[in-house]
C-alpha cells in the first residue's frame, strides 16, 4: 500500500506538471488537427489499397501518425528527468520517503498516458463519425490493429526519450539528442537504405533487416500489410514481404519490436537513475 500511495502521489504530481505545461492539450490539438484534415480531404479521395470512406481516413490518418507519434513522445519524455533535476523537484521529492523506482515509474507512465488516451480517444470517435455522418462501416479490425502499432511506437520513442533525459543531464543538450533521434528515425524510413544499397549493392535480406531495426519502419510495414496482406502496391517488395516474411509475423514485427526497444531503453533508464547521482 505504501508503494501505491507513493506511485499515486508521484503521478499526481506529474499530472499537474503536464496540465500546467498544457503538453494534454497540446498533444490532444495535434491528434485532433491531423485527423480534421484527413476527415474532410480523404473522405473525397479516390480508392487506394483496397480502402475507402472511412477506412481510407483512418489508413491515411495513422501513416501521418507514424512520422508525428515519435516526436511528440521525444518532446513529452526527454527533458523530463533533466528538467526535475534543475528545478530542485528531484531533491525536493527524495527528502521525503519515496522510492526512487517509484518516481521513475509513475513520471514515465503518466506521460505514456498522457500521449495514448487521447489518440484512442479519437482514433475509436473518428470511426463513429464515419458511421453516424456517412454511414460507413467501421473497420473496427483494423482500427485495433493500428492502434496497437501506434501505442507500441509511441512506447518506443517514448522510452528513449526517457533515456535521452535520464542520460543528458542539460535541457539545450537533451533537444538536440531528441530532434536527432527524430531525423535519424524518420531518414532512415528511405533516405538513407537507398543510399545504402546504391552504394554497397546491398541483397534484399541485408536491406529489410536494416528496415525493420528501425522502429518507425517497423510498423509502418505492419501497417501496409495490414492494409493490403499481399502487398502487391508495393510490387517486387510486397511480393516478397507477403510470401517470405508473411502479415503475421510483420504485424508481430510492428508491435513487438518497437515495444521491446522502447522497454529495454526505459529499463536502461532505469537502472541509470536508480544507481546515478540525484542531482
């Protein structure tokens, strides 16, 4: 009980932090912006990939997903732990008999929380609006499956955000780590594998490994396959992605991968701020 009471107290506190610093609304107005112009610009696009109506919105809403997703959980995590350090909220918390797993813990998840909710939120009312205002069908599948992949990408970015805080101890240091991440984690999307394979010659094998390291790539080859299971817009690609590799195990692959990247950078974290300095 006393480990609950701490977790409780902890989370509050940091519940307060993000209201006060509006990261709830903030992260809210961007979900709910990017999913307004996809209602109203989607809703009247051609079919694509087997999609449309609703379905069409919601594939197209969760691909820009996949490039936003990982900044938000960098700006919401990655000055978090530096940020309490300067302040004095660390030294002013740890005068008092809580442990540090505890503080760790209940800052991490709240800002997970605080990130996911709202995304569900709107994910699941932007599947009843197709169906109240244009009577589509809600692909509810579908939307299950994306959203499992866009909260498993969210833990990913979310947890070495967390890193990146507990790690660099300067904020202005810490904002460079982060949009470094971000670049790194969106360029090597194709950017970088086609530079790679023009100058190497790289095999297929080689190139989709280095793909899938990537957890932005990840799931976005979970989410293509679930749009389409044989892949075939892709071509060449698809077709080996369906026939090798198969929808399972590249759903598998969005989700799993990403959750345990992000897992095992907060469990990193973790043991860095259990054994580390307070201040």
């Amino acid at each position: 009980m006393d480990a609950l009471r701490e977790f409780l107290a902890a989370a509050r506190l940091d519940l307060a932090e993000v209201r006060r610093s509006r990261w709830l609304l903030f992260s809210a107005a961007i979900y709910a912006l990017v999913a307004g112009v996809f209602v109203l610009v989607g809703m009247r696009e051609s079919t694509l990939l087997g999609f449309t109506g609703m379905g069409r919105v919601l594939l197209a809403f969760v691909h820009a997903l996949l490039l936003l997703l990982p900044l938000l959980a960098l700006m919401a995590t990655g000055q978090v732990i530096n940020r309490a350090r300067e302040d004095g909220t660390i030294e002013l918390l740890f005068s008092h008999p809580m442990r540090r797993t505890t503080f760790f813990t209940a800052v991490s998840l709240t800002r997970y929380l605080v990130l996911v909710l709202p995304l569900v939120a709107l994910m699941v009312g932007m599947g009843l609006l197709g169906r109240l205002a244009f009577g589509d069908a809600i692909p509810w599948t579908f939307l299950l499956r994306a959203l499992g992949i866009c909260c498993a990408l969210i833990a990913a970015f979310a947890g070495l955000g967390i890193a990146i805080s507990t790690f660099v101890r300067s904020q202005a240091k810490a904002l460079i780590w982060m949009l470094l991440a971000w670049a790194g984690g969106i360029a090597l999307l194709d950017f970088a594998l086609v530079g790679m394979m023009l100058q190497w010659q790289l095999n297929p094998q080689s190139v989709f490994i280095l793909a899938g390291i990537n957890p932005v790539q990840a799931a976005r080859m979970a989410l293509l396959s679930e749009a389409q299971p044989d892949l075939s817009t892709l071509g060449p690609v698809g077709f080996y992605l369906s026939n090798r590799i198969g929808q399972a195990a590249l759903r598998g692959l969005g989700i799993a991968w990403p959750l345990a990247f992000g897992v095992g950078a907060w469990l990193l974290s973790l043991f860095r701020f259990r054994s580390g300095d307070l201040v």
